[in-house]
C-alpha cells in the first residue's frame, strides 16, 4: 500500500491508520511494529470486536488529514482505488464510487447471488426507509473531513456508519462526484452479514437513524 501510494500524486502527504478490530490470531503483534518501520503508519486497537464499521470509526477518530477514506483487510479493494477517489476530491464534499468488475470468475466468487440479493435487499431498504438510491454508491468513499466529521464521530450503538454517511452525503446537498471501483478476489476473511438476524437489524437501525435525521431537520 505504502508503495502504491508514495508512486502517486499522494506522496508526502497521506497517512495510514491501521486498526486491529480485538483480532485474536495475533495480528496486533505484527500491526503494533509497523509504525516503528514507516513513519506514516498508526496502529490503533479495539479490545474487542465490534464490527467493520466501529473499527473503521476508531481510525476515523485518529483521523488528521483533509480527506478520510478506508480500505477493508480482505484485500478486495486495492490501494489503487483510494487514488483514484482522491483525484477527484478537490471539488466535492464526497467521492463515491459503484461496485465493477471486469473478470466474471472474480465477480461469481466475490458476488454470488446471495450476496447480490442481501445487496439489492439493503439497497430497496434504504429507498424505503431512507429515500435515497444507493446503487452507484456501494463501493468505497471518500469524505471531505471538515464537512463529515461530525456524523462520522458521533457516539452509536449500531453499525450502519456505511449508510448514514453516504445518505447524508447524497441528500444533503452536498457536493458529490462520482467514480467506479474495480474489486478482486478476498486474500482473507468472510462476509457476516449473511444471515437473517442481521438483515432484521439493519432494518431497525435503519429505521432509527431516520428518526434521527428528522429530529435534526426540525
């Protein structure tokens, strides 16, 4: 990632904030020494698991730079990518960018129809519940931090970070570009959203962030 990074337009002026979700597989032993060999690196660590997305706003509360994106462990999404979301930030409040792929075996192996159908699941959710069209917007994002800062650091018990975010970021008349993200194959690590419990929770917590969207508007 380093490398990628200091190869682009980026170089000098990013940081890299790695955070250890209360793993047990001794990953934190390797992630602890790393800011001791690159000076761009700090390595933050939950106690214990939380869920992707309170592990992403524990580096989001560390978070010192202009722009805040995020890069999921799995190796899914490339360093490539957050680039290519940075090129286009000079003129917006937020990046967004749609799910592609170009391979159809990577695209059968990392979106098997289950998951395509738990997707367009969350997506009709959000419509309905919400009122905005995410489907260009399932990818990573790229946040302009003086403008989103105060949402993505406010104290929550769910984890639906992802979707606040992005419909603050798509209804709220903010500034917003577009772009598309390429994915490839998992070096590691497994969805856990496959699962009935979590479709019915994501509902309710969906369904309670609209209360509070509206409560802000009054």
């Amino acid at each position: 990632m380093i490398s990628t990074l200091d190869a682009s337009e980026l170089k000098g002026n990013f940081e890299i904030i790695l955070v250890d979700d209360g793993s047990s597989d001794g990953s934190w032993t390797i992630i602890e020494e790393l800011p001791k060999i690159h000076s761009v690196v700090r390595s933050l660590r939950n106690a214990t698991n939380g869920g992707m997305w309170r592990a992403i706003q524990t580096g989001m509360h560390a978070a010192k730079g202009d722009f805040v994106t995020y890069l999921p462990a799995d190796g899914e999404i490339t360093a490539t990518e957050t680039i290519k979301l940075a090129s286009l930030a000079s003129d917006a409040d937020i990046v967004v960018s749609k799910r592609v792929s170009s391979d159809a075996v990577i695209k059968q192996q990392v979106r098997p129809w289950y998951r395509e159908v738990l997707s367009w699941g969350q997506r009709t959710l959000t419509r309905i519940v919400l009122g905005c069209d995410i489907s260009n917007a399932e990818g990573i994002f790229l946040l302009r931090w003086s403008v989103f800062k105060e949402f993505a650091l406010a104290p929550r018990h769910d984890n639906i970070l992802f979707l606040e975010l992005l419909v603050r970021g798509l209804t709220g008349g903010y500034r917003v570009a577009e772009t598309e993200m390429f994915y490839t194959l998992r070096r590691g690590g497994r969805s856990k959203t496959v699962n009935l419990a979590y479709i019915i929770g994501t509902l309710a917590d969906l369904i309670k962030l609209r209360l509070r969207m509206s409560k802000r508007l009054r």
